[in-house]
C-alpha cells in the first residue's frame, strides 16, 4: 500500500461505515464480518477454508511483516472473502519471505482495506455480533453500497464445505524414515495442510476424501480410523456429512473430528448446533479439560458451536466446584495456596473468600447424557463463555474438539489428540 492507494470503505449491515485505503485487489467483495485475534500467522489465516465466505478484520495493529512464502500456506489459494487491517507492512521483512502480503491479495484478487478504526470495529462485532459487510474500493456512495450489503447472503444455512474440498481423494504418506502404521480416511470438510502432515509424522497414512464422500465410500477405504476436519459455514446445512459420520459410528471405527468435524458429530449424536453472536477466531482460547482441570491455549477459528443436552444446568459452577481447585485458585495457576507457587495471583485466580467463579464452566456439563449411540460426554469448554469445545461418546470409540490441535498458527498445547487418536487406532486393532 503507498500514499497512491485508491480510497476505500468498509459497510456493515446496520450501517457502519469505515473509510480508509485500498489494500490488495481493487474491487468489491462481500461476506460475513469477523475479527482475529492472533498476533500472528495472517498466512495461514488467509489460506484456512474455514475463513471462505468472510471478511477479516485483523486486531493486531501491523500486518504484513514476514510477507508471503510457499511453505506456510494451509491450502492451495487464499480463501477470504476480503481483509481488513491497521497498518500493512510497507516492507517485507524476513528470509524466508518471497513476495509481500499486498502483492499475493492483488494476484488472488482480494479486495481489502487499511482503515484506523480496527478497534472500534472489533468491539462494534463483539457488542453485535458478526454481520453482513462489504469491502470495496469502486464504490463512492455507502448508501449504495448497504443495500448490496442487505441482498447478500448470510452464514446461517450456508453449505461451504462442498466449495472448499478437495474434488478428487488423496494421500498423505509418512515421511521418510516414519513406519506406516494406521491407515486413516479423513474427510475434507476444509481441512488445513498441517493437519494431515501432523497425523502422518505419527506413521498414519491418510487417505483425503471429498466432503460428500457416504459412510459407504469412507469404509471401503478400509481405515483404521476416520478422521472429519474442519471447515467453513453452517453444519445444519451439511447433513450429507451427518449421515456419513453416523454409518461411521454404526461401524464402529475410530473416529476423530475438529472443529467443523466436531459440529458434526455433535448433530450425530443428537444435539443441535447454534450460531455464535461473534465466534471464536485467534490463537489464544483457554479451553478445561473436564477430566482434569487442565487449561490449554488453543488456536480456533468457528461461529457455529454445539448445544449443551436441553436437560443440563448451564449455571456456571463456583470455583469450588472445579476438580482440584485450592481456595486461591484453579490448579496450576500461580498464587498464594496455588499450585503455580507463591508469586502474586494472576488473571483468573479468586481471592479467599469470594465465591465468584473464576471458569465459565456450565454446572451440569460434566454429566454424561445418552445418545442413540449410547452414553456420552462433554470433554472440554470455553472459560471465556462456556461454550461446547470437546465431547467424547462412551460406547462407541468416537471423541471430537472444537479447536485446531495443528494449531497453524498457534501454540502447540493440544497437539497431543493426535496421539490419543493413534491410541483410540490401536484399541480398536485388538
């Protein structure tokens, strides 16, 4: 971007007009408005299916920096619909980059914009939630512009894993030196690069095949396990990949699924599925483990979450009621009586004395519910709103997240499901 930019605006659906100037591809795009979080990993972010249909709005102020390079794509294109940040890079600033952020917009032809008001379009989306909105760099009047805004389509309803799969399988083979030892059907609801790469470093050779692959097509791959991915849109409208996961679980093969993935399963069993008012998108998500009280940071990217059974109690719990918890806090965190140790109490500890709960932990999630496949569980949920991030069946060996264990970008906490996989696999070959 230079002093030369054309001007641009960004419209939202109840009006909200932000002007600033063209970044990428001059043009008009549309789609649902959200924000990121990361600091980090705008690459990745850009080539995420699960971003198709949507426009980003980057909250870290300076975007750009390490420029673009072809290792660190997630897919084969850029999947955004358009994009917005502070303040791009004017250089690219990295060994390993090979061409800048605004160059690789322009030859995709994404539409974006620079525009100061990042902020206030962040908390605009969090007080509102995410909306309907347009980029463009062509259009003079917002008038104008909203009422192209208001024809457009939304995101409830939208069946987007069909635009972003794979139309022919593939396989991802162990690299070099690596032993093959389970072979996995993964069905590509918008899968990310990293993710067969992380099941195939653990010697599983996986098979990628398109969404609406049936149960049929999925086991006659003969897999030692299934795997559903993540991806973009509303998994209501994705009932082609409900049925495959329920032939799957009638089969009784391992099965794993993230985020999208998990979605899916979640109708398998019976629950429903719900829009987010602005979703979970970044790499800093503090997710419980039930069993534990474990915390990991974990890297998401969804608007839609499953609901909790209709019977259970979503009152958030005390701090008391958590498993291993100390009158100062959750275990391991840092604080007088913690077990972190004795350095001052941190973010998300609780004083003696007040009641507060420190974790949006719904009372009732811990109890297991019946499916039609038996018994089942809540694994995991969101401590910044207690949302639904894990659930595991019982009966059937079948468990699901609704975050990226690949992170890409993101930290690494939960990279270890797919070892539990690998050891569902190997239950399963007894």
């Amino acid at each position: 971007m230079t002093d030369a930019s054309p001007d641009a605006m960004l419209v939202l659906e109840d009006g909200t007009t932000l002007r600033g100037k063209g970044f990428g591809a001059y043009g008009e795009s549309f789609g649902e408005m959200v924000f990121n979080t990361g600091m980090t990993g705008y690459q990745e972010t850009l080539t995420d299916p699960s971003y198709c249909g949507q426009i980003v709005a980057m909250t870290a102020p300076h975007i750009g920096n390490t420029g673009i390079n072809d290792e660190d794509q997630e897919s084969h294109r850029i999947w955004v619909s358009g994009y917005v940040v502070r303040e791009p890079s004017r250089i690219a600033s990295s060994w390993r980059a090979q061409r800048s952020l605004e160059a690789e917009l322009k030859a995709q032809g994404i539409t974006g914009i620079s525009v100061p008001g990042t902020r206030a379009l962040t908390m605009r989306l969090r007080e509102h939630g995410a909306m309907r909105a347009a980029v463009s760099s062509v259009e003079s009047s917002p008038e104008r512009l909203l009422e192209r805004v208001l024809a457009s389509p939304g995101m409830t309803g939208a069946d987007l894993a069909r635009i972003v799969t794979t139309p022919h399988p593939y396989t991802i083979t162990p690299p070099s030196g690596v032993t093959t030892r389970y072979r996995v059907a993964a069905v590509d609801l918008g899968i990310k690069n990293a993710t067969p790469r992380n099941m195939a470093d653990r010697g599983m050779e996986v098979r990628v095949l398109p969404a609406t692959s049936t149960a049929k097509d999925i086991l006659d791959t003969d897999p030692d396990g299934v795997f559903f991915s993540n991806g973009p849109g509303d998994p209501a409208a994705a009932g082609y990949a409900v049925a495959a996961m329920r032939g799957v679980l009638d089969a009784r093969v391992p099965l794993f699924g993230i985020c999208f993935g998990s979605q899916i399963l979640s109708r398998a069993v019976g629950l429903d599925t719900y829009k987010l008012r602005y979703g979970h998108r970044g790499v800093n998500q503090p997710v419980m483990d039930l069993a534990t009280g474990r915390v990991y940071i974990t890297s998401h990217n969804h608007g839609f979450a499953a609901a909790l059974p209709p019977e259970v109690d979503t009152a958030f719990e005390r701090t008391s009621d958590i498993i291993g918890s100390t009158p100062d806090g959750p275990p391991g965190v840092r604080g007088p009586g913690g077990t972190g140790g004795g350095s001052p109490p941190c973010v998300g500890t609780v004083p003696p004395g007040d009641d507060r709960g420190w974790a949006h932990v719904p009372a009732g999630a811990r109890a297991p519910f019946e499916t039609p496949y038996g018994a089942a569980e809540i694994t995991h949920v969101n401590l910044n709103d207690g949302v639904v991030e894990g659930i595991r069946l019982l009966d059937r060996p079948a468990f699901a997240v609704q975050y990226h264990p690949e992170a890409a970008p993101g930290p690494h906490d939960a990279v270890d499901l797919f070892d539990q996989f690998a050891a569902l696999m190997d239950g399963g070959k007894k």
